[in-house]
C-alpha cells in the first residue's frame, strides 16, 4: 500500500503478465476437460438415433436460427430509427387556443 496517498500501488507488469498466463492456462484446462467430457459421452452408448431424431434436431436448429436472426434484424431496425434513444419530454403549452378557455383573442 502507498503510504502517501493510502491507494494500493500499481501492479507491475510482471504480475500482469503472470496472471494472464494464469488465466489463460485455466481456460485451456476447461477446454481439455470439456473435450475429453463430451468425447467420453459422445462414444460410451450404442444407441442409435432414428431418423425422426434427426429431422427433429435440424428443424430445431433451423428454428433457433430463424428466432436469432429475427431477433438480431429488430434490434438493428430499431436502433437504426431512433426507437432506442432516451425518451424526451415535451411539454404542452399552457394556454391552448383550441380548448376554449383562454380569454379573447
């Protein structure tokens, strides 16, 4: 801690580097893991998946495809015609000529 002005001093560069590396090594780790996992599940069962199963899988990817892209295409939309700026207020005029109360004109 710096004495000075009571703030934790900078980390140094070699620190820095040491925990991206860190962070790094562990990613690849779960990687690994998760590779190693999926090949384990994927190759310990004999079953055999009907072509039902399969036409199910690819409308359900097709599906998902279809909600993401549309979702996408709105955001986009609305970003593009202003819909998502912040909302601003207008106020009305005090006296309006329409409503017949304000005095002569």
């Amino acid at each position: 801690m710096n004495v000075t002005s009571g703030q934790p001093a900078p980390p140094k560069a070699q620190d820095s580097k040491l925990a991206r590396w860190l962070v790094i090594a562990v990613l690849c780790a779960m990687l690994v893991a998760a590779s190693v996992l999926g090949y384990l599940g994927w190759t310990s069962t004999d079953a055999s998946v009907p072509a039902s199963g399969y036409v199910a899988l690819v409308l359900g990817v097709v599906f998902s495809l279809v909600v993401g892209v549309g979702l996408m295409a709105l955001v986009f939309y609305s970003s593009r015609k202003g819909y998502d700026e912040p909302v601003v207020l207008i106020r009305e005029p005090e006296n309006d000529p329409d409503d017949g109360q304000s005095g002569p004109r």
